[in-house]
C-alpha cells in the first residue's frame, strides 16, 4: 500500500487528477467526536468524505472504485487498515495519509486542533 504525508498530498493530487476529469476522495475515517475536535477542511482538488472505520464496509456503495481515495485517521494507523480493506476489494487507487490529522496539523494547517 501507498502512504503519502499531509505535505505531499498536493502533488499525490496533481498526479492522480492529470487526466482533469477525475477528482479524488479525502476519505476521513475518524469517529464524529474527533471531526467535532478537528478537521480538515474541504480543500480545492479533492472532495471531503467522512465515514467512520466501522462503517466503511456498510457504505462501500459510496466509493467510486475509479477515483483515486487517500485514507486519513488521526495518526495513519485506523486510515491504512481501511486503505488495506478497500485495496482487498479491488480500488485499485488507494493511499493512506500517514501521521494523520496529527501531522497534517503541523505540516499543512496548524490552525486545526491537535488531540
């Protein structure tokens, strides 16, 4: 499986989007509480999901298996067993943002809450 950083999400989404139709997924896999505590915002070049682990398998119908996903938790661990889950279901253009929220709070954003 692939990981990428918060900091390199941009040029993750740069080469996933270079056909210009496709827009990837920013799957957030945290519990409601932790979105309520901090979350990334909507973000030009990726649409912003937000299932909880637990509940991807219920909602998979949701996933497009043609876009490309980048799983994020709170520091990478919950985000690459599902990055692994949907990988184990044929998507094909899946990573995980490894370090999280946490990460992508000192990296790219740190007016988001650390936890």
């Amino acid at each position: 499986m692939q990981a990428i950083t918060p900091a390199q999400l941009d040029d993750w989404l740069r080469q996933e989007t270079a056909d210009g139709a496709t827009v990837p997924v920013l799957l957030d896999v945290r519990e409601p509480w932790e979105l309520q505590t901090a979350s990334v915002p909507p973000g030009p070049g990726y649409d912003l999901l937000a299932v909880p682990m637990r509940s991807v398998p219920a909602r998979l119908a949701e996933l497009d298996r043609d876009r490309p996903i980048a799983c994020l938790c709170h520091h990478g661990g919950r985000s690459a067993q599902v990055a692994r889950f949907l990988q184990d279901q044929g998507y094909t253009r899946v990573v995980n943002v490894h370090g999280g929220i946490d990460l992508w709070s000192r990296e790219r954003d740190p007016s988001i809450p650390r936890y």
